[in-house]
C-alpha cells in the first residue's frame, strides 16, 4: 500500500506540478551521433532508447538493459542510441532526443526500415515524465508522435515503461506503429526504486519474455502473464500492459528475424 501511494503521489505530482510547454521548444544541434548507413533491400532497425528520470537509476539501467537486448536480438548493432538522464547528467534532454531522432532520420530507410523506439519514466493520465538537471516536464502523445515524425519511419515500434502509458496506446498506435506498454492508461505500473535494475514490466519483457521469444507480440504475452502474476503476489492491483496497432510492422520483422535466424520459428 505504501509503495502503491508513493506512485499515485508521483502522478499527482507529474500531472499538475510539471510544465508540458518547455518540452516544445527545442534549438538544433549540432552532430553528435554515428550510424551504421542502410542496407538496400534489408530490414534494418534502428533503436532509440531513452531513460526519462535523472532522479532513480532504474531508468537509466532500464534504457541501456533494454537497448543491449533489442540490439542483440535484432540485429541492430551500429544502429542504436542510448541516452539516460542521471543525477549527475542531462543526457536526455528535449534537444538531444531530438537530435538522435534526426539522425535516424537522416540515416535510415524510410520505408524498409523499422524504427523502435523505447521510453522509460514515471508517468501521468497526461503522458511520461522527463527529469534532468536542466529541464523537467511531461512528454505527451502529440510530443512523442512529433519524436517519431523527426525519425522520417513509416514502420515504427514504441515500447513504453511508465506508469499509465496505455495513453501512448490509444493515441498512437496505428498500422504502421506498434504500442507496447507497461500499463493501461488508468492503472499505475510497478518497480521504480532507486537502485533497481528494471521495473517490474522491464524484467519481464525486455529481461524474461524477450530473449526467449522471436516476436514482440508474443514476448508481450508472456511478459504480460509474469508481471500480472508478480503484482498479485505482491498484493498490487494489475497494472495490465497494453498491446496495440502494428501489424504491418510486425510481418517486417517476422521477415527480418527468418533472414537473421532461419532455423527459429518468427
């Protein structure tokens, strides 16, 4: 009850103490970031993976954990970038987001190619929170939805770990972007302590279900199944990750994982 109050009071807090102006307004940067170039007639994915929250450094161990995985799994090596807002360091901040989105733009295929993009925060009912030593404020689906328009993709995964970002779910998923998410978007999700390694939902999606598992969607099912099954446990209400849109995205890394593994079932 206590851990399930400190997370209804960080939503307070992201919801009504957290300006959403700041986040637009964005100055270019100058290149900061290498990419592995397109292969003509390849899949490749790009990954985009960013921890939120300077303050816990959960996220910024939930970000790289997450990116490490998906790169290895995927085949992504040379295609990821990884930036974390820590106590010490603004990594993360609205401007380098953006900039590593614009590289990605610049580099990839913008339709063969396949853009995943991973969020990972507290959240609010109004989208994910950002904490650096610079900036704070929340990002909202229409902030998040102008991220994935700077990557130029027209294939895109966005895997968000947040409390209440079955948000993300509603407003963006569609076709051509599949919307994972660590709960639904009227439910907080669980395992944000300082010091830990994942949340609870990163454990079981990104650390459990998909190392063992080929696709996203059916890495989602059983990591829905484990964090449902820790959160009764634990006597916390089901924070029910939600799953939407995609399909088209999903039979393009279908193609990509029987090129990569031919000998696993994708």
């Amino acid at each position: 009850m206590r851990r399930f109050l400190a997370f209804a009071l960080i939503g307070m807090a992201l919801s009504l103490g957290l300006p959403t102006g700041a986040l637009s307004q964005r100055a270019p940067q100058a290149e900061r970031f290498r990419l592995e170039p397109h292969r003509p007639g390849q899949a490749d994915v790009y990954i985009l993976s960013f921890g939120l929250w300077g303050p816990q450094s959960v996220f910024e161990s939930e970000a790289k954990g997450a990116a490490r995985i998906l790169e290895q799994q995927l085949g992504s090596r040379g295609r990821t970038i990884v930036l974390s807002n820590t106590k010490r360091r603004s990594d993360a901040t609205p401007d380098a987001l953006f900039s590593a989105a614009g590289a990605v733009g610049r580099t990839l295929d913008p339709e063969e190619d396949i853009l995943l993009l991973v969020l990972t925060s507290h959240g609010s009912p109004d989208g994910i929170g950002l904490v650096s030593r610079r900036d704070e404020g929340v990002m909202t689906p229409d902030m998040v939805r102008e991220l994935l328009a700077e990557t130029k993709a027209r294939n895109r995964v966005l895997i968000v770990s947040a409390c209440y970002s079955g948000i993300f779910a509603k407003e963006l998923a569609d076709e051509r972007t599949l919307v994972i998410t660590a709960a639904a978007a009227d439910r907080p999700s669980f395992g944000c302590q300082d010091g830990a390694t994942w949340t609870y939902f990163g454990d079981a999606f990104f650390n459990k279900a998909l190392r063992n598992a080929p696709r996203l969607d059916d890495a989602f099912d059983r990591a829905k199944r484990f964090v449902t099954a820790r959160e009764k446990r634990e006597g916390f209400d089901p924070s029910e990750p939600q799953i939407a849109g995609g399909g088209q995205v999903l039979e393009r890394l279908a193609s990509r994982c029987a090129m990569l593994r031919p000998q696993r079932t994708c």
